[in-house]
C-alpha cells in the first residue's frame, strides 16, 4: 500500500499530465495566444550498408544468453522451495531403508526356496 507521500506525488502528478481546459467560447479563442512554432530542421540521411545496417541492430538488441537466463530461473524457483529439516530428511530415510532390508529379506527367501525346490527335483532325477 502507497504511503501518503506517494499518494501526494501520485496525484500531482496526475494534474500535471492533465491536458488544459480547451476554450469554451469563440471569444476565448480568438484571445488565446499561440506559442510560435520553430521550423524544424531536416537533417541528412546517411545511407548504410546492408551489412552495417544489420549490424547496428545486433548492437542495440543486447539478449541475455540462454543460460543465464536459465540460472536466473532456476535460483528464482530453489527459493520457493519448502526445503524439510533435518529431522524430517532422518525420519523419510530410516522408513526406506527399513523397506529396502524388508524386500531383500524377502527375495532371498524366495531365492532359498527356489533353491531347495530345485535341488530336490534334481535328486530325484538322478
């Protein structure tokens, strides 16, 4: 929110830009003095090269690279991010590392088990 400052300023402003009240009668227009107008002088044109013409309008559209603007984003959107502390980051990796043992346990029960099926079968071929 403006301060009262910036409101004063903001509306001097405004009247300044404000164009003056136009004549509302003919009298008025006939009174109203005129500010003399100035010739304006024509300057010569100079005439350039294709190739320097399109070089003066490399030179004026100065583009920031696509890599900084890409860092420009990505630093922009990391400080949006909802970073957890270090007590949650602990908890989330304790719960996967229990998965992980309680999945390896259970491959190498089946792997065992697949095992002794196998060697049985074999035995009684033999």
């Amino acid at each position: 929110m403006p301060s009262k400052k910036t409101k004063k300023k903001m509306k001097e402003s405004a009247k300044s830009q404000q164009p003056a009240k136009a004549p509302e009668t003919l009298e008025q227009v006939e009174t109203q003095e005129v500010a003399p107008v100035e010739p304006v002088k024509a300057e010569p044109v100079k005439e350039e090269k294709p190739q320097q013409k399109a070089k003066t309008e490399k030179q004026k559209v100065k583009k920031p690279s696509k890599v900084k603007q890409k860092t420009k984003e990505v630093f922009s959107e990391l400080k949006k991010v909802n970073w957890p502390t270090f007590a949650q980051v602990a908890k989330k990796t304790g719960v996967v590392l229990v998965v992980v043992l309680v999945f390896a346990a259970a491959l190498l029960g089946i792997h065992k088990l697949l095992e002794v099926i196998y060697m049985l079968f074999i035995n009684s071929l033999v």
